[in-house]
C-alpha cells in the first residue's frame, strides 16, 4: 500500500523557511520562532508539516543541527 503525501503551499513555505535556518548547520532562536510560526500560521499543521518538523527536531536531537549564533 503506497501513502502519497500531499505537498501544501504552507508546507512548501515551511520547507523553505527550514533550509534557510539549516544551511549554516546552526540555528538560532530566531529561526526557531520563525519555523514555529511559518508552520502555524495557517491555523493548520498539516501531515507534509508534521514531517518536516519530526525531521528537524531528529536532525536537533542527533546534532546534526545546532543552536546558537549563527558563524
């Protein structure tokens, strides 16, 4: 069984705003808040946001991202 997932504008947006705060393999508190709300500001978090935001905070927890000030 094959489970297609489906791409949203917002979910693009926050895709986005992620690789941007991702790049330098640090992100500050700033860029947090700026993932949070990118991913919120719809009123709806949708499956393709979930996703994304399950993999940022594994790339947090195994430190391939740091927090800090960015280099």
């Amino acid at each position: 069984m094959e489970v297609h997932m489906v791409v949203t504008k917002s979910g693009k947006k926050l895709a986005e705003v992620i690789q941007k705060a991702i790049a330098d393999s640090v992100m500050t508190m700033a860029e947090y808040e700026e993932i949070m709300s990118a991913a919120s500001q719809d009123g709806v978090i949708d499956n393709h946001e979930k996703a994304l935001l399950r993999e940022l905070n594994a790339m947090i927890a195994n430190k391939t991202i740091t927090f800090g000030k960015s280099p």
